[in-house]
C-alpha cells in the first residue's frame, strides 16, 4: 500500500484491528453453533460473545506471543482468553487455523467488493452524466490516431459507460466467488466439527458454505477475483489514455481540472499537465500485475500449503486499495472534466473535408462505379488534401471523373455532420435505456 | 501453436480457410440485410451467396493480392469479387473491415469456447467416475507436504470436480462475453449503415449486437476471455501438480498410465516418470501468459488503433488451441490413471499414529484440560514418533498425566480411521448431487 | 509462431531439420572424444560422421518412432542407426537426452541471438543515420503529451540510440547466459561420462561446460535470456509509441512510409495509419509476455523435471522470431521514416512562446526576484496564452512587475531557439562518439 | 510493504526522511557546482550545505505544502526555504523536479543493490558451509520426482551455490544499470544547466552521468534491474521447493529448523512444516510480478510523462524489501537446515537397486548387445522391482540372456555407489574454485 493512492474507507477494512474483530465473529458465531448442537456449553458461548465483545484486542500484545509460538491464530486465541478467561478452551473446537483465515479473508474481500462496486456506481454516474450534456457535441472519431469520421463526444463517454456496466458486471460475479465460508476442520473432512456449524457461520457472515475445503478455500477463487480487478484496472487505463490524449497540446479537446495554486511544473509555469490521468495509467499496471502471483496461488500441494499466504498479504490490500482509489479518482476527473466544444469543431475541420471521403466514395458506388475505381478515385483526391494542398470538396467538384457522376450539389450534400448523428439516439439507448 | 500441443478439431478453428468462409457469411448476411431495407438490389444478395457460398476461396491467391494493398479484408473482397462478378460492388456496403474482423474474431473464440466446454465436461466425466470408485478408499491428507489427517483419495477428486465446475461456469461466461456482433462502420456510428443490418447478422451467427463499437469490439471482453483460460490452466495445473506429487518414488499412490513401449529414460530404463503432468504444469504456464497481452490490448487509442491484432493472431489460436489441449490430456489422465490403495493405506501408517493427534487433542480439552495444556501433553508425546521413537497411541498410554484424563479403550477409540469419513456423503452430496 | 511475423533466417533455427542436426553434431563431437579417451573404436567415431554427416533425417520418420517410444530422443537415435548400421551402439555412450536437447537449444539460442544482435546492428545504424540528418532540426519536446520546451529530432532520435545501444549490450549477456554445453548424463554427476567429453563439445560448438547441470542447464539461465529480450522489447515498444504520436493528425511531424498501391483504410480511402508501429506496439507484448513462463520454469523440482520443455517448445521459438521480425520491421520504419520539419517548425509555435516560460523564470529570479514570486509572475502571464487569449512576449512585455525587472530587449532574448540547442553536440559526443 | 516480510535496513533507504536527504544532497551538490562555475555565489553554496545539512526536514510539513501545490519537489524546495532563507532562490537553478527525482531514485536503487549484493553473499557462503559438510553424503538424485541416479547432498548446494553466483553476477550489472545521474533540466537540453554540473554531482553520488536523458532517466534501465531481481527471486524459488519436498513426510531428508515454543498447526500437534520455504515461494512471486509493470514503464511518451512514477512508488520498496527479506530468510534456512544422512541412505536402497539400471545397460552394450536390446533386456528386469516383485541385482542375475553377457561378479560391481561420485571434486573444483 502507497499512503496517497490509499482510501481510509478500504484501508480500514484490512487493518489489523479489523481482522482481529472478524476472527472473533467466527469463532463466536462458530460457539453458538457448537452449543445449539451440544458440543459446549450454551453459557460458554454466551460469555465467549460477551467478554470477546467487549474486548479491545491489542495487535501488539498479539504480535508478542507470535513471535513466541511463530503462529497468528494460536496467539490470538491466547490473547482472547485473556479477556474470555476459562471457557476460551470451548473456541476453535475442531476447527484449524485455515478456517478463520479463509473466512476472514473473504469477508474482506466480499467487504472490498462491495465497495468497488459503489466506487464503479460512481463512475458511472459521472459518465451519463457528461454523455448526457455532450450527447451531440461533434467531435473527430480517430481510428490508428488518425481522423476518421465524426462521432459526438458523448458517444465516447457511452463507449466508457457500457465498459464499465461490464466491469461492474464482472465485479458482481467476484464477489460472488469468494462469498464462500469454510468451518472444516483439519484437511476439511468435518471429522471434528460438524457441517452445520460451516452452515451457521456462513448465514451469519452472508457467505455460502465452501462445498469442498481441504483446509483451505482453493485459490481458483481468488485468482478470478485479482483477474477481475485486472481486466477493470484494463479499462481504467483505457479512459485515461484518452483522456491524455485528448489534453495534448495539439488536441486539447479536454482537460483534467486545474486547481488553483497547483503547479505543472517546477521548472516551467506554463504547464498544465494531465498528471491524475498518468497516474492512473500507472496504478493501472500495478491491479493488473497482481492477478499474476493470485493465478499461481492455484496450485497448492496437496490438501494445501501456506506459499499463498505472503501473496495474498501484499495482494489483498494492494490491489483493491489501488483500485478503489484509481476509480475514485478517475470519478473525479470525469465529474470535473473541462471539455472545450470549440476545439473539437477547430480540430474536426482540420482536414479540409477529407473525414468525408467515405461518403463520397459509397456515393460513387451508388452512381454505378465499380468499388475499386470508386476508391481510387476518391484516394487522388484526398492525398493533395493530406499534402496540404487544397480542401477535399472542390478538389472533387474539379475532377472530370467524379463531376460525371455527382452534380455539385450532390457533393456538398455529403459533407453533412449531421448524417453521422443519426443513430446517436440508438446507441445511448442501447447504453443507458434511454436517449 | 506447437503441432504437437494441438487438436484438429481447435487448429481448424484458426485455419486461414475457415476465417474467410466466416468473413464470406459475415458479408452475405449483411448483404441480405441490406436487400431487405432496399439499399442494395435483393438479387445481388442472392448471387453473392451463392457464387461465393460455391467458391473455394484460394488463401495463396489472397495472401498475394494482400501483398499488393497491403490490407487483408480488401484482398478478400477483391477475390471475392473474381468469384461474384459485377454485383460484388453491393458487398462490404457502408462497414469497415472491423465490422468484419472483429465479429469474425468472435465467431472463432464462441466456437473454441464451446469446445472448450466440451473439453471440461469430459475432465468432469473422468473426474466423477474416479471419484465414486474411491469414494472411501482411504488415504493420508497432507498440508504442507507433511502428513495432517485422513482423507479418501474420493475426496481429493471431488475437490478437483467442483473446482473443474467452477471453471465450466467461467467459460460459459467469457463465452458470452464474446459472444457480440459489430456491423456499425467506421468509428461505429451506424452512419453509412443502418444498425438493423447489425442485428441481422447478429441473429443469424448466433451472436448479439455490440452495444457501443467504436469501429472495434471493445478488447475488455477478451481480455476477461483470456483471463477465464488463464484461472483454468491454473486449476489445470493444480491437479496436474497432485499426480505428480502421488507419483513420487516415495509417495506412488497413482501413476499415469504407461502403455507398453513406452520408455521413460534413454538412459535409465527402469523409470517411469510422470510427463504428461508435467507437461500440463509446462502448458498452463503458457495458458496464463496470454492473459497480460489481452489485459494490455484493452487500452486502444480513441476509437480504436490495430495493436491489438498482431497479439490475438498468437493468443487467439495459442491460448484455446493449448488449453483444450491439456484439458483432452488431462482427462485421459484422470481416465487411466493408475491408483495405488494399498500404498496409500501403507503410507497412512507410515507416522505412527501421529496423524490422530488433533483427535487426543481434543479429547483432552473435553475432559477439561486447557487448550494449552492439552496442546503441550500432546506435542510432548508427537516429538519422540517424529524422530521414530515408539509409536503414538503406546507413548500415549503410558503418559501419567494423559492417562489421568483418557482410559486406554478411549484412547483406542481415537484411532478410528472411519471417524474422519463420516461426512464425505455430505460433501459428495454437496458436489455432485449425489453421494 | 505467426507466418506474417516471421523472418526466414530466424525461422530455420528453429526448424526439425537444423535441431536433428544440431543433434546429431553433439552426439558425433561426443563420439570423437570418447574416441580420443579410448572408450569407443576411433573407426566407429570415424563411421558415425561420415553416414550421419551424410545423411539426410527424415522427420517424418523419427516423429513416426517417437509415437510408438514416446520419447524423442530414443526416436533420433533409432534413425540415426538406420543411417550409420551396427556402429551407432557407441553413439550417446553414458549420455541422457537432455545433455543432447539442453546443449542443442542453446546452440539455437546463441545463433538466435546473433541473428538479433545483427537486427540491433541495423537498427542502430538507422538510428544513427536519421540522428545526424537531424541533429539540429528544431522539434517541440513534450512532457506529459504537453508543449514543454524546444529540443531536436535529432536527440530524439540519439536517445533512442543509446538506448538500443543498452539492449545490445544485454543480449550480448544474454547471449553469454546461455552459451553453455552441457554432456553430464544422468543427474550430471558425469558417472558413465568423463568431463572432457562435456569440454570437447563445448569448445567445437563455441560454448562453454555447464559448471553443474544436474541433468538440465539451470532455466534461471534462460530466464535471464527471455527477460533481456522482452526489455528489449519495451524499447521497441517506445520508439513504436514515439512515431505513432508524431504521425497523429493533429502532429503529423513524422510519418511511416507509405507506398504506392497501399491502402490505409477499406472504407475511408483517405487515410495513412501508422499500422507498422501499432503492429510493433503489440508484438512487443508478446515478446514481454514470454518472459513470464521463462522465469516459472526456474523451480524446476529436484535434479531435474520436464515442465521446462512445452513452454520453450512455444517461447524458444516465439519470442526469437518475434523480436527478430520486430527489430527489422522497426529498423525498415526508421529507415524510410517521412520527417517534416515545417510541421515540426508550425507545432513549435503553437503555443505563443511559451515553451519559453522557464527561460524568463530564471532570467527573473537572476534579477533578484523570489523564485516563489517569479513563478507566479511567469504563471499569471501564461495562463490568458493557454486560453488563446494573447502571445506570451506581448503579455510580459505588458505586465508591470516583468517590465520593471527585464527590458524589452532582454524578453526578446530569452526567446531565441538556439539557447536550447548549444549541448546538442554534447550530448552527441555521448552518444555517438562524434557530433 | 508488508512489515512482516520486511528489514529495517532495507526499508530505511525508503524511508521519506532518507528521501528528503538525498534530495537535498543532489541539490546542494548542484549548487556546489553552479558556484563552481560562477552561476551563483560560492557563498550561498555554503548557506545551503550548512543550513540545510544541519535541517531536520519535516515530512509532515512538506506533505502539508504539497496538499496545495499538488507537487512534491515544490514542497520540498519551499520547505528548504524555511532552513536556507534568501540564499535559498539559488537552489534548483535551471534543473527540473526529474533531475531530482530520478537521480534519487537511482541512488536509493543502487543502495538497496548494495544491500542485496550482501545477501547473496550470506546465501552463498551458507550454501558453501553446508554443500563441503555434505560433500559426499549420498542421496538419491531424481528426475521428474523419480528416483533415478545417485548424486551427493553437497552437489545440490553446489548447484544452487553457482545459481546464486550468477544472480550475484546479475545483480552487479543491475547495480550498474542504474548508477546513472540526470541533471539535464527540463526536457533534457542542458539549455539552463551546465553539463559540467551533473557530471559533478554524478562524481560526489558515486554515479554516472545518464547520456541522454529527456528530462526523465530512460527506464528500460529500470525494466532491466526488477528483471532482475525477478530472475533471482525465481532462483530463490528454486531452492524452497527443493527443501519443501526433501521435509515431505515421505522423504524426509532434511528439515527446516524447528525451535523450542514453535507450534505447526492450531489443531495437529504433531506437524512440523517447512513454512519458511513456502512462504519463501510465495515471496517469489511477488518480486517476479514486479518486473512487469516496471517493463510497462518502457514505453513513456515522448520525452516523459509520469505513469511510471506510480508503479515506482510501489515496486521501488515492495521489490527490494521482499527480495531482501526473503534472501536472508533463504540464508537462515540454510545455515540451520537439519540433514538427515541416515533416511537419504534409507531413501536411496527404497527402490531395490534400479538406481543403477543405467550402468547395467551401459555395461551390457559394451559387451556387444545392441543399445535396443540391451534397453529390452534391462527394462523387462526392472519392472517387476518397480512392481515390488523382487529386487534388480538378482532378477538380473537369474535372467538367462543377461547373465550370458554379465558374470554374477560383474554384475555386483555395477552396483557400486562410489562410482557415482569420481567426479565430485571436479564439479566441486568448478564452483567453489577447491575441492
């Protein structure tokens, strides 16, 4: 984790503290069970809940008698039975380790989900909303960088919108991956715990029972989970790139919100430098080089080993703290994006006409003109253009070839930006619903 | 592709003769789409699919044309064109040649998901079958390579099914990820095309509309695509480690099957080494790289630019062509797999007991010995048959303090091997609906 | 391996016929020293180069043994002894497969890298060329996509020099890395062999002895070896990314070029895409995605296991003839790259001079104003430039606070192009050895 | 970070405070140099290396600053003001925040190479210690996790020691990849700096000056250095599993060290399980997934833009504190590894004497028989042992075609172990450079 690119809200939910108070809430849930069955007594469930509840757990206190018995989950039960005093010896019964460790870490996730979700709700909000008010702003379409057609603005913004519907589609079904409880016991035969205590604890906890565990949670899982997140930072990349693009100098058809008293550079004032949009470029490469050391987490040996367990402690936190705050973050730009219409006719218009020269070339097939010769004809006219010399309509209106076929006015009517726009409304109700 | 990791049925998918017989539909389909709302003649529809439906499109011939225009679906249509006659000018009308490609890419990928899904339902099939074979045979559970508690050898298969199901239920997904039709022209704005030609062809390959297409489809889908391959290769892998583990010289509780002729050393004749699983450990790394290119192919600039192409022409065919590779060689695997109950009963025994240790553990602290105390009377008695003096349930017996608080029939009655099977129909159950 | 993306040269390296070649050398330089040492008849050695040095291997044939011993190698060497008669029992004498197929891909390797070397060789060459044709041609230098301050194309294209220059020298130690022979036999203890066979054949094949093989050269070798190409990679990918800005419409300072009869678009016939650098940007995805399953295939388990094997089938292959084919696409690019220094010249003016605000910063705080001060100074008369509203001189020449600390002619000064340009030779000098 | 898997020498390099100091120092000595060259009076250079030297930066201060101008160098120098006073408008003269930034980079890159060229060293005298007490202890050697040919326990560590020597070696060239030093201004002119100053500063800083560096050092430098690292950590991987199978319970052969108070599991007081390994590969991964996004980092536009900054605020520390870590962590497990000679003795009778099938073969094909045959007549001897039905010499010895080639004293001398290790001390010699 990286301080700045780091959010209290998911901070919070991988502190140690807060891992502490979900292995609580498993055992205890777990006690309750256990008595309901007859296991241990119902009073020691009760007290269990009550002195835990009450209890501040000292990760410091915790850390020392690790360092001591060189096992997390041994020495928190010691420090809880600190506070629980001589019922403690009914926590954990026929559990191991693995079951408050799993559990606990997909609770976290399912927490992290849940607020990547509403991270991705905010971005969404902001992306009809800007589609919306730039619905029919008329800028360049560019295909390899190069102008190609005319499309609005907020088919752009559509474009991203519906990408984001996916990912927050995808993170749905992540979520729902590692939703799963384990209560297993020792290599996950229930041979010391009885599958209704799993039962229990995963209703409490709105998980569903693992339906094979072999002491741990298999990591398949959660290799689709990081992958998610990958394929999200993928798209968080996308916008930004864009967005960059579109604030160059030569282009500046947008631009990211300049605060002021902010500097662009230390060396040169006049700078105004999409630096949010790069930034997130990078925490883009970062979500995404995680999914790599989750997928060889797949392969434990065996019934399980720990070679996940130092993963997972830099991956859980890193990757979804990054990417609720490069979501965030990208929201804001969105929300705040200064967008110059202007421009965008200025740079449209750069190519003298020459982003019609489909149009013209259909045309001429519609005349009855073979699509080879069509396309050749058109290429000799718009290379000058692409020279610099002359604009594209009366380069056309001047050659004898093409004025065979097309009166002047016939030219002059596919130079129409409106004829791009049509289905304009047919997309956004596509995307949105509505138009 | 490695001719050796590769299926007829998967390389055909790929081969440059099925690419144009798709591209061929893609144009003819349209082309009736376009008769029905009057833009082109519906008699030029008809001909088109029947004298292109006829041709036998010459890939050398194509390859050469592309050479001159630099440009590979212009050269398809240009060899159309030789096929078609004068009405080939209706072909192509208002889309690009993304409209193609991209709906084309789509095409192949539903079609190799579906044999991939086939792949996975026979990894299913063997993988059940074996399970109910060894529903009970009874084997050491290990985590951390080191012998924990009981398990069957049922079990260990069960767990690898519901994984298998998991990755059965990703693949139906990235599937419909996929699964997405773009016939929208330049810069997608259905300008020289109506969005109805779209559906049309949609509907006819089986796909549905791309809602924004900006040219392109827009690459988030595939890279979730490829990541789904990359979560099954690691589960591939997984298992694929298992067999190789139970090979072991030491472990050999199953063997791949080695069929007579087969020689596993040119220098040591007497080995027989497990490298098919290997292999498999060997083709699921492959598996998993390809899922970065695709993460990194999501970011195309503005509308679209064609850096993406040069990486799906390798993972396209590498990926699906691969996977159902080692899925087909997985499940022959799994179909013949040799398995060995003897030695695993022989290396069940082989701790001395030790593995009943959680059961005394626990059967002190219900005597009402602490947690702790139970922890240490217990690991006091472990150590000497982890360095081979005596065995456990002996030492045990005659340990004062443990005597105290277990009779020896009680401590025998810990060493009940069935105690730790007793829920494998729940978890069978659990799995495959049955037990 | 994709066709289009593949040299003939780098190909054959990798090709069955080189490989049984290759085999059969190591095999027949074997045979002379374990002549020389006595073990095997001098005639035989003698034989065993005439009939295989004559032989022509049939591929088909050895691949139709390997199917019934399922082993290659056993496969060759039955075909080898249809060729060479009773004498080839003396052939392999206390060798195991892999002292033949691990010396045999690192002599493909090292030949692969030469070939890439000399691709490096040309693009420096280009490089270098296109660097003094422009040493002092004047070019805006951008930071952040933003006008920054003047630099040359020339030392654009110099830094790109250097830095093919750093990748030289990494697969010059890539190529060292992997130039290893090693004829061990089983578990490399060179029990059935003696270490002079293992130092002839590493001397007649230009290598050197593996100082322990285990029966595998090490893959962290290898490893090294893929993750030099796939930086190697990443800076093609830069320079790649570098032209495909300078070619954008609204740049257009540079521009790939364009021959007659190509067309950029099959429906928008007036455009010239960068396709050639695009299709580099993604094939050094490719080529850094290799570099993955190299590293995995490290922690191969004990002496020795075969997972190695699949993934160089694919990568060995692959990321040679990839970034073999990409170095020369990317050196044939720089070659016949279009430069426009008028456009470069007209994109230097854009922004009214004030690329020129560091150089008044500093001017004025040499008159004794804060930094802090200055900043805000050079900031409040940038700012109205950005928004188009005014040139820089004119607006400093106007503010009080600026006119009151540098005189007309001095703001005149500080805008002079040649200011920047005075280290040019400098940097050439290091660059090249000469300005 | 993660605290756990980090070491307080390591994670001060990265500390904000060694931070801030090493970006005073590249400043100060800058300002030494501008006074050098009479840019700015030697006076101030004085003020500035007394005030500041003697400054306790105020991390919180300068966050607290950066809050409003949203730029970190400009915090930093604005603090230093506070320290310096007037003099203070000297500093940063004609530099730009990169020169800065990059150059300390590098010199906290080439500190924590210093440190991880260190760890090696530890590592590599462990595994010197351990690989002459184990010189000529015999243990089984294994190929594909089978048994095949006998080698020494001190010929492993040999073979990981020179591994490690080549990451040693690679590290120093990592070292020298990024001992390079930016003081070039904006863009990378030189137009407001003197070369002469960054040659100064690169001297005192134990740097080189970078060639060319477009205001930003070229990170294909730092692509190289995580690649790396990344290759090491694989190799790190390699030994861990190597120790994870020889601790399984059926092999047996060594143990990590199990200290007095340790518990292996909350629930089976009998385990004791090679956690420091595991975790050792689950480090692994992380330090290999860190290579990625540094490559990413290649491919800045033009001459820079930030995106890479980001990934470096993670990968900087997260690399190099887990490599660290987990090489000391390494070096611990091999200077206390506990070696079990007796149960490598155990393990090598376990498979009836087919360890030495090889030599029979060998020795049956210099008695005449055919390679083919003698691989026959060795195979139909061995399967029965690998069945258990019998054992290797006198199944041998009772075959009728064997024992027409092979006296029964022949035959015995074959099984002789010393045979395996005639060359140890040359393999020995190679490695350590003694025997």
């Amino acid at each position: 984790m990286v301080p700045r690119y780091a959010r209290p809200e998911m901070v919070s939910i991988w502190s140690q503290e807060t891992k502490f108070r979900i292995w609580f809430e498993i055992e205890a849930h777990a006690c309750d069970a256990l008595a309901d069955l007859g296991v241990i007594p119902k009073e020691a469930a009760r007290t269990i809940w009550e002195k835990g509840g009450a209890a501040t757990f000292d990760v410091e206190r915790i850390d020392e008698i690790e360092r001591e018995t060189k096992h997390d989950v041994i020495a928190f039960l010691t420090h809880l039975a600190e506070f629980v005093g001589p019922d403690s010896r009914f926590v954990h019964q026929g559990m191991t380790s693995s079951d408050v460790l799993d559990t606990c870490l997909n609770v976290q996730l399912v927490r992290a989900a849940d607020l990547l979700i509403a991270d991705l709700d905010r971005v969404l909000a902001a992306l009809e909303k800007r589609a919306f008010e730039h619905k029919l702003t008329p800028t360049i379409g560019r295909s390899h960088g190069i102008h190609a057609e005319p499309v609005t603005f907020g088919l752009k913004l559509a474009q991203a919108h519906v990408e984001f519907q996916r990912n927050r589609a995808r993170l749905v079904a992540a979520r729902e991956e590692v939703a799963t409880c384990a209560i297993s016991g020792a290599v996950g035969t229930f041979a010391n715990i009885d599958p209704r205590v799993e039962e229990h604890v995963a209703e409490k906890l709105g998980l569903k029972p693992e339906p094979v565990s072999t002491q741990v949670i298999p990591r398949d899982r959660h290799a689709a989970f990081f992958a998610a997140l990958a394929v999200t930072a993928s798209s968080v990349e996308r916008l930004a790139i864009e967005i960059r693009h579109l604030q160059r100098t030569e282009v500046l058809e947008a631009e990211e919100y300049f605060s002021a008293g902010q500097k662009g550079s230390s060396a040169m004032p006049h700078k105004r430098n999409p630096v949010l949009t790069e930034n997130l470029t990078g925490l883009a490469r970062m979500v995404r080089s995680y999914a790599l050391p989750a997928m060889e987490n797949v392969a434990l040996w065996h019934e399980r080993d720990i070679s996940h367990s130092s993963v997972e402690r830099f991956i859980g936190p890193d990757a979804t703290i990054t990417l609720d705050f490069a979501l965030n973050r990208l929201a804001g730009v969105i929300e705040k994006l200064l967008i110059y219409p202007e421009r965008m006719q200025k740079n449209l218009d750069l190519l003298g006409g020459l982003v019609h020269s489909q149009r013209v070339l259909l045309a001429l097939t519609q005349k009855g003109v073979s699509r080879e010769d069509a396309y050749r004809l058109v290429q000799r006219n718009a290379m000058p253009v692409w020279r610099g010399e002359g604009d594209f309509m009366s380069l056309l209106k001047g050659d004898a070839e093409v004025s065979q076929k097309l009166s002047e006015a016939e030219i002059e009517s596919l130079f129409n930006l409106d004829f791009h726009f049509k289905h304009v409304d047919t997309i956004f109700r596509r995307v949105f619903g509505r138009a």
